[in-house]
C-alpha cells in the first residue's frame, strides 16, 4: 500500500484556545489543526486504531468459516471503514 498520507505516528500540541496543531513525528512538521484537545487525542490515534481494526478483520477473515459477516455484523462496516482510511 502506498501512503497517501503524511506519515504518523502523529503528536498534537496546544497553539491557543481550543486549536491543537496535529504534527507529524516522522517528517516533523504540521500535517492538521483540530480543535478541542478530545479531537487532537482522537486524530492522533487514528493511525493505531486503522491497524488494530485491519489486524481484526485479517484475523477474523483468515480463521472463519464463509459465515463470518453472519457471525460478525460489523464485519461489513469494518471494510469499508478501512478502505475509506487508505482511500481505497
């Protein structure tokens, strides 16, 4: 997969009021603005969470019978969650 985004992991730091300025650990600049510190949390954490989700579904699709989006509704939302976040 190619990366149509700048390369977390991301930080967040306070600039004034409720704005939080998302940053790019890896190439050290800012890649965002997000206002109210429960967003900057948020965005940050999205990287950790695409991949713990993708990990999931990995598991799920390579383990289970052809039931498994009988098994698991949230199978369906999961896909497509992860191809919007990669842009699929």
């Amino acid at each position: 997969m190619t990366s149509k985004h700048t390369p977390g992991p991301y930080l967040f730091r306070h600039d004034y009021g409720t704005r939080y300025i998302i940053i790019s650990d890896s190439v050290q600049e800012a890649v965002g603005v997000a206002y109210g510190k429960a967003n900057a949390v948020f965005f940050t954490a999205a990287p950790q969470l695409l991949v713990a989700l993708d990990r999931a579904v990995q598991d799920i699709d390579s383990g289970w019978a052809e039931d498994a989006e009988e098994r698991f509704p949230w199978l369906i939302d999961a896909r497509a969650a992860i191809k919007d976040a990669k842009g699929e």
